[in-house]
C-alpha cells in the first residue's frame, strides 16, 4: 500500500509579504531564484504567481545586464 505523502502549499512570497515591486539592486533575493548554473528557477518549483514571476525575470535581467548578477555561474 501507498501512502500519501503531504506537500506544503506553494505560495508566493512577494505576495505574502506584499511587495510593490521587485528590485534588480537586491541581489540576495535574486540569486535565491537562480540554480547553480544560472538559469531562473520556474514558478512551479517557486510558488511565485505570474505577476511575480514575470517582474522577478526582467529584474534578474537588469541586474545581469548592469553587471550585478553574471549570466553564466562558474
């Protein structure tokens, strides 16, 4: 017999902590949203919302293009 394993419901954290918006100078909270290797962890892993989850990109975006972030970890 299986047993059910419980799961915690995802939530998004921007939301519960109700943030105007994301800003690409945070560096601590971006890099919690990117692997190892770089790329942006998606929402089903996350539990951000769509509208977190498209800011969240374009502010990793602007913090790589300025040189806050690098594109590829080493």
């Amino acid at each position: 017999m299986q047993q059910k394993r419980f799961q915690r419901r995802k939530f998004c954290r921007f939301c519960a902590d109700k943030v105007e918006f994301i800003d690409y100078k945070d560096i601590k909270t971006l890099r919690s949203y990117l692997t190892d290797r770089g790329k942006v962890i998606p929402r089903r892993m996350t539990g951000t919302c769509a509208k977190h989850q498209r800011e969240l990109t374009e502010s990793i975006t602007m913090a790589r293009n300025i040189a806050l972030l690098a594109f590829v970890e080493k």
